[in-house]
C-alpha cells in the first residue's frame, strides 16, 4: 500500500536488529542454562500479557499470530534442545542460534507452506529470545545507520521514527501502517518514502540485503536483478524531471484559470522544516506541530528551548505567516515522561489527548504560551487549539494566553505586535457550534485527518481500516461543504491542513466546495499548485454541487474521469 510516495534504493536495516553472537564457548555452563531459563520465563510473560491484552483489543498483534506465539513459547521441545546444546559448552546465544539454524533447515526440507508460515512466528520468538538473554532492546536508530537505509519494521511509532538519521534513512516498509498515521505524517514530512502493508517482509528480507522502494506505485522490490535496477532509475530520473518541473512553479501563482486565488501553506515539525519554505514556494506555514518537540525529546522540552525553536521557525519564515498549534499530546503520540501512567484506554485517540491534556496540564500550558508570546515578540503570532470539541474549551484556552500576555506586559516584556487566535475543526461537534465560535476566533483549520476518523468513527492508525473509507465520499464532502458555507462572509479565514488537501484530486474536490486555503505537506505544493492552475474554479463547483446532489455510486472514479477529461492535472 502506498503510504508516502517518492522512491529510494538501500540496503534492509531491521527496525529491531537481529542480535548478532560474539561469544560462542560458554565458561559456566550453569550460569548459561540460568540465563535461557530467565529469558524464557520473561519471553513467556510478555507473550501472556500480549495475549491477554488482545483479549480485550488493545494489542497490535493479531490473535492468531499470539495463539501460534504462545504455543512455541511453552514448547518443551525448543527448550529442550537449546538446553542440550548449552550442554555442549554453548553460550545462551550460541545455543539459541544454532537450534534455529537446525529447525530451520528440517523446515526447509518439509514442502508445507503452513508449516512454513509457521517458521516465520518461531524465527520472531527466537529472536525476542535472543534479544532478553542478550539485554539488547535498542533499535537499530540508536547503533546508528551505515549505508543508505531501508528500514523494516511490523509498524513504527511517530517519535521512533525521529530518531532515525535523517541523511541515510532513504524508506521505510512496513508490514502495517495506514496513511493517516502520524509515523506516516512525519515520514511524509521528512520526505522518506514508505510502503506499507507488506506482508511478512521481515522474513522475506534479511538485514544488509539490497532494496527498491517504490512508495509511487506502492512496490517493493527484494534483491532487485540489474535491469530491474535499471528500470527504477529510469523511473527515478523521470521523477526528478517532474520535481524540476514543479520547481519551476515556484514563483508562479497557485490561480485557477477563471482568477481564483488559493492559498498553499506548509505542514512543518521541526526546525529544519521551516528551510522548505523557500525551497516549496509555500506563503507560510499554516500549521506547525509543537509536539514534534516533545516526541524528539527524552524529557519534557524547558519553556527556554521551546521559545527557542518558535524564535528560530518565525526567523526562518521571514515575515511569512506561522501557525503554532499547541501540543497534541496523547493519542498515538504518547509521552512516556508526561503521562503518568501507560495510556490503557481502549481507544486513546478519543481520550485524554490534545487541549484536553494541556487544559488540564495548565504548567505546561502556559509555559508553552509564554514561550510563543516571547518568541513572537514585535511580530504576529498565530496560535491554533487542537481538538476543540465545544466552544467553552477554546475560551478556557485563550484565557489562558490572554493572562500571559497581561503578565508579559506588566512585568514589561516585548510582546507580539498582534495575536491571531484560531481552532481546529477535527471534532465534529464543533461544526455545530459555530454561530458560537466564529464570533471569537480569527480562523479556522479543518484537521481531516482527525475528522474522518470521529465522523466515520475508524481508527486514523488501524491498518485493517486504511482503505476502507474515502477521502472522496459524500459523507466527508457534504459535512465540509456546510462547514464551509457557514464560515463564508464571517470574516473568519477557513483553512484545511489535513493530509486529504495534499492529494490532487482531493484537493480539486475541495476547491469545488468552497475552500481556498490549504496547509499541505512541503512535497505536495509543486503538485497541488500545478492542479489549481489547470483548473476552472467555477466549472468544478458546478460539477461539484451535481455530484454532491445526487452522488455517483464510484464518487472517486467519476470525479477522476471528469478531471482527466477537462485536463486537470493529476501529478
Ligand atoms: C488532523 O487531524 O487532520 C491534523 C492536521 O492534525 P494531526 O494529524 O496532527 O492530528
Ligand atoms: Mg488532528
């Protein structure tokens, strides 16, 4: 499945690293059988636990897989012999390596695809055998990449996926993954291509061996032979060739042919990204995610280092407009130093997450807005509020800033020489309410990615949901039409940063329902930009308004016929 597009060639680099055996001769073979019979009881309580908590689905991994884990894990057998060849005078690695060498070359001779599957699950326990008795749990981000890396993983989280060099990391394969994700946001963001939904890769491939990622067509290719080679660097060459091509709109406006002006912002994270700017030709950064900062961080961000990088974004920016979301903490972008406690809610993304979280951790709250006020000083300063759900949270929220900026003042410091406050709509209560919020708010970003995952209520990060609902659906787009409709002539700005706008024909469709301004993933602007100018604005809320009337059975295939018969450009 394509998750991130653009290609890469590397070498496989597995996420957790398969634990490499340096000593082979065992000087106490007692305190070798104590280390196996240790690392077995450990093995066997994590499975338990992972067992159990799939009972009551919270775990990642699929039951099946558990059930299949959990029998290897008890099986007499495999002890017995890795306790036999410990016997031998193995250390508690040599033993557990050469017992799977053994089975798997039996395996290799029986001709049984079932039974092969299932050598699969018994190479995973061996390894996360290995990895107790060895006591190395790091990934491979923190023994540092070599070479130009593709890295393998079964799934990967947003903060893992930031500790990764980003010079040598070139993809990312998963065996999970779903577009919306935020390891996908960020990947995305960093401009890593990824492929997701591989099934069993971590068994296909083995560590160092040569890889072509493909995240355009979503293809991975495993010991590529050279014309294959060859055909991906064609393909590679012709991707540059577009690349250029976008460049080449840089300065161009992003105007429909009727004269329509859209606006084309930048989603950014980190300190880098505001050096895209530039480089897109985006008019800003329409929302930038503070909580980047804290994901990267092994403790909890200082309000020094945290107005030092909203200084260092706005000094980058140079004059263009920054949006500073306050942290969206919680979710699948859970801080193990500020939660308490593991997150165990069973669905976390509805949880104790975002302006919820920061409301209710006002020290932390307000040491982010002082950051932002000071950082601002003598400029405009944008803040937005993540997950507003009712009215009252936003005005709690900008209270909050309102006393720091009247502390700011009294004590006398530079502040901001204006503040624009904003919402996010990705909580669809809120879009009832906006008789209410408009009044207060300058403006209004549409965070589709939350959005979809409340209205259709699916999981934004479960893998066996990825696919299943569409961005180009009714459902979506007559709920932001009216959205749309109530926001027009309110004086209040309307912007959508949900990945749906970084999509050509998404964006087309988005257009067609009256929006104007977009804040999209850097990648995204030459795209994007080269569709708005090729169409007629007013042609495609005519088409629009029609479908949505009396909406086509293949809404997504339709709107695409249109678009390629009226020579929209679709990238
Ligand atoms: C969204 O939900 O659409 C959004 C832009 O915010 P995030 O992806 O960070 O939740
Ligand atoms: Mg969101």
């Amino acid at each position: 499945m394509k998750l991130v597009a653009g290609m890469a060639k590397g070498v496989a680099v597995f996420h957790q690293p398969r634990v490499v055996v340096e000593h082979t001769v065992a000087e106490d073979i007692e305190a070798e059988r104590a280390r196996v019979y240790s690392a077995f009881r450990k093995m066997r309580e994590q499975i338990d636990t992972m067992t159990r908590e799939a009972e009551f689905g919270t775990a990642g991994e699929h039951q099946e897989i558990l059930e299949t884990y959990k029998m290897f894990a008890y099986d007499e057998g495999w002890s017995r012999r890795i306790n036999e060849a410990i016997d031998s005078g193995l250390t508690a690695e040599a033993a557990i390596e050469r017992v799977q060498q053994r089975t798997r070359a039996r395996m290799r001779e029986i001709d049984d695809p079932l039974l092969q599957e299932r050598m699969h699950d018994l190479e995973d326990l061996s390894n996360r055998l290995m990895r107790i008795v060895s006591g190395r749990f790091g990934t491979a981000a923190q023994t540092g990449l070599a070479k130009d890396a593709i890295l393998i993983a079964r799934n990967l989280g947003p903060a893992e996926l930031l500790e990764y060099d980003k010079r040598r990391l070139k993809g990312v394969v998963l065996e999970e993954g779903s577009l919306t994700a935020h390891m996908t946001i960020v990947a995305r963001a960093m401009g890593v291509p990824v492929v997701g939904r591989v099934e069993d890769i971590r068994h296909i491939v083995s560590e160092g061996e040569p890889l072509l990622v493909d995240g355009d067509l979503g293809l991975v290719v495993v010991r590529p032979t050279r014309t294959m080679t060859q055909s991906f660097d064609q393909r590679m060459a012709v991707g540059q060739k577009r690349r250029a091509e976008y460049a080449a709109l840089k300065s161009k406006p992003a105007e429909t042919l009727d004269g329509q002006r859209i606006t084309l912002m930048v989603n950014a994270g980190l300190a880098e990204d505001a050096a895209m700017l530039d480089a897109s030709g985006a008019e800003g950064i329409g929302l930038f995610r503070t909580e980047f900062q804290f994901l990267i961080s092994a403790s909890l961000p200082g309000r020094e280092s945290q107005q030092r990088l909203y200084k260092s974004v706005l000094d980058a920016a140079a004059g263009k407009p920054v949006v500073f979301r306050t942290v969206d903490i919680g979710g699948d972008k859970a801080l193990p130093y500020l939660m308490d406690e593991k997150d165990e809610s069973e669905n976390p993304a509805m949880g104790w997450r975002a302006l919820r979280l920061s409301l209710s951790r006002s020290t932390l709250m307000k040491a982010q807005a002082r950051a932002l006020i000071e950082a601002a000083a003598g400029r405009t300063l944008s803040v937005m509020f993540p997950m507003v759900s009712e009215p009252w949270e936003y005005e709690e929220a900008r209270a909050l800033f309102d006393e720091q900026l009247a502390w700011c003042q009294s004590s006398r410091r530079a502040v901001p020489s204006k503040i624009e406050y904003g919402a996010m709509l990705e909580v669809p209560s809120l879009a009832e309410m906006l008789d209410e919020l408009l009044p207060r708010i300058d403006f209004l970003s549409i965070g589709t990615n939350d959005l979809t995952q409340f209205l259709f209520a699916a999981d934004r990060a479960d893998p066996r949901l990825a696919d299943r609902y569409d961005w180009l659906s009714p459902a979506i787009l007559r709920f932001l039409k009216r959205v749309a409709d109530k926001v027009e002539g309110s004086g209040v700005t309307l912007r959508l940063c949900g990945e749906m706008g970084g999509r050509p024909l998404e964006a087309m469709a988005l257009i067609g329902i009256g929006i104007r301004n977009f804040s999209i993933t850097p990648a995204a602007v030459g795209p994007i930009k080269a569709m708005v100018r090729s169409i007629d604005a007013g042609q495609v809320t005519h088409k629009m308004t029609a479908m949505l009337a009396r909406p086509p059975r293949e809404f997504r295939k339709a709107l695409a016929d249109w678009a390629r018969r009226h020579r929209v450009a679709l990238g």
